[in-house]
C-alpha cells in the first residue's frame, strides 16, 4: 500500500516542516509526495530528490492555497489506494486532514509524534503533559505529524529524481473565496524550524512595540512568534501564535519577552532545549520554569540586550 504525504508547495521550494513530514513517512516505506499550492513546480523538484519519494504529483492551481475543500475532494479519489495519509501538523496540514477525514469517514490522529508499528501512533494530549497511544482499526491511517518530533528527509544519495506527474482533475468548487494572500513574514526563518525562536506576549502592551522583537530576532537570525494573548491582544498576527491552539516549536533556544506562560503556551515550547525569559513580574509562571530568567522591564531589558548583542559582534573578529 502507498503512504501519501500531501505538502503545501510554494514558489520558494518546500518548507522545513514538509521535509521533515516526508523524513516521518519514510519510517513507513517509500512514499508518493504531494505538492499543493500555486507556481509549485520548485517545491515538486525539491521533493522529488529527497530521499524515500518514489513519485511526485504535482498540484499547481490558484484555487488550492487556503483551500482544503478543493484540495481534499482530489486526495478521497487518491486514499483508497494507500494505508497512511499524513501531512505536516502546520497550518496547511492542521484544515486539510481533518477536512479529508470528514470526507471519508475516518477520524484522524493529530500532532504524531511516533510511529510505533502495527497501526499504533504516539500524540501528546492534556497540553502536552500526558503521551496517548492511539491505535488506527481501519484499513487508512490519516496523520498530521509534528514537525519537531522527526528528523527532515536527506537529499538522495544515488539515483535520478523520481519522476513527477501532474495532477489532473483539480477545479474551484467555489465554496470559499481567497480575500488576500497571506502577508509574507520576510526572510525570518519558519517558527517550526527555527533554532532560535524570539516570542513576545501580551506585556508588550502596544502593537507597536513588537518591532523590538524584529529588531532582536534580526540580531539573533531567529524566528518571531506571539503568546496568545499577544494574538488576542491583536498585537500580532495569528499565523504567529505559539502554544497548543498555535505552532508547536522546539528550538534549541526559546526566548519569551513580556509572556507569562499559560499551560497552552508552555505545552507549545516545552521541548526547547534552552528556555529563557525577561519578564517584569517575578511571579510569572513562565519565570519559574525558564533555564535563564531575567526579572526587568522589557522596554529597559531589550534595549540593553540588543546594545550587548552589537557590542559582542563588533568584539569578534
């Protein structure tokens, strides 16, 4: 049987979070890829030399961005012959797979985390503080994967591209209207993928004030992302939320400005490797948990980190 990995294809290739969703399904065998999105053909010849895809569709049509009910009607017609479907757990991934399982009847495991073999699957539950094992009884196993949880798929070693293939059939069913492209996020890294990743929350008080996490995560080329309260606050835009209702991310650094640390946003960034914090209330629950914590007005705080951060770089040589 096939294993399907569907990915969001961009004119900019393919993200970190599609590699690593290809890198997840090759622990089950060789997989068919496939490439959904507009102006996708460099994200299909991306995929097609990584190692584990033995076929490429490509799917490139203005009505597939941000539109899980014309991409999910092709994938019904394509999942009776495979055994696992699965997709990035990425915002992409998050409104496709749970769309196509209403489609066909089948309840999807989110946010896997683990292949244990035998239709059994691993997913954190109860905001990250306990593991399930879930096992899949049908014939179909449909998966968002996490992308933290898995290694991305390594160039092929030997051998040609495997071949790509467009995919016919794909048609607007008009059931929703794209108002604007989503606004780009420069050249910062992907939050999912990011080594160091720059949050600010709701202590920032001003939308505004959110250019001082721009300028810090240019200092540190690293990601920026939001608390939600920071979201609700509309300090900053949703596709930035970290948490359990946002992006899960596991940097090698995570560094929290203004962010209390609700148990939402913890079970987003507990797999940091170093997790640091400047917050001007010692009690701040995100304080107590932090590797480093700086107790500071984040508006004296920054300032003072970023004049030290210039100093260390005209030091070096």
């Amino acid at each position: 049987m096939t294993v399907l990995v569907v990915v969001e294809g961009t004119d900019k290739g393919l993200s970190e979070a599609s590699r690593r969703a290809v890198g997840a399904a090759g622990t089950l065998g060789p997989a068919l890829l496939l490439t959904a999105g507009v102006d996708c053909r460099a994200a299909a010849e991306q995929g097609a030399v990584l190692s584990g895809v033995a076929e490429v569709l490509l799917a490139d049509h203005p009505c597939l961005p941000g539109a899980p009910e014309n991409l999910a009607p092709l994938l019904a017609n394509l999942a009776p012959a495979c055994s696992h479907v699965l997709a990035p757990a990425d915002a992409f991934g998050a409104t496709l797979i749970p769309f196509l399982g209403a489609l066909l009847g089948v309840g999807p495991v989110t946010e896997t985390t683990a292949f244990l073999g035998d239709g059994v699957f691993e997913r954190p539950c109860h905001a990250a503080r306990l593991v399930a094992r879930v096992r899949v009884l049908g014939r179909l196993a449909l998966l968002t994967v996490r992308p933290s949880a898995f290694s991305p798929a390594p160039p092929r070693r030997d051998g040609p591209p495997a071949p790509i293939r467009p995919l016919p059939g794909i048609r607007d069913h008009g059931l929703c209207r794209r108002l604007r492209p989503a606004q780009p996020l420069g050249e910062r890294p992907d939050l999912e993928s990011a080594r160091i990743a720059v949050v600010g929350g709701r202590g920032l008080e001003e939308a505004g004030s959110f250019a001082l996490m721009e300028a810090l995560a240019h200092r540190l080329n690293a990601a920026v992302g939001a608390s939600r309260g920071a979201v609700d606050a509309e300090l900053a835009s949703a596709d930035l939320q970290v948490g359990q209702t946002g992006r899960i991310i596991a940097p090698d650094l995570y560094l929290g400005v203004g962010v209390s640390g609700s148990l939402q946003h913890v079970a987003g960034i507990k797999e940091a490797r170093v997790i640091a914090a400047i917050n001007k209330d010692p009690a701040a629950p995100l304080l107590a948990m932090a590797d480093v914590a700086w107790v500071a007005d984040l508006r004296q705080a920054v300032p003072e980190l970023l004049r030290a951060l210039q100093n260390a770089a005209d030091a070096s040589p």
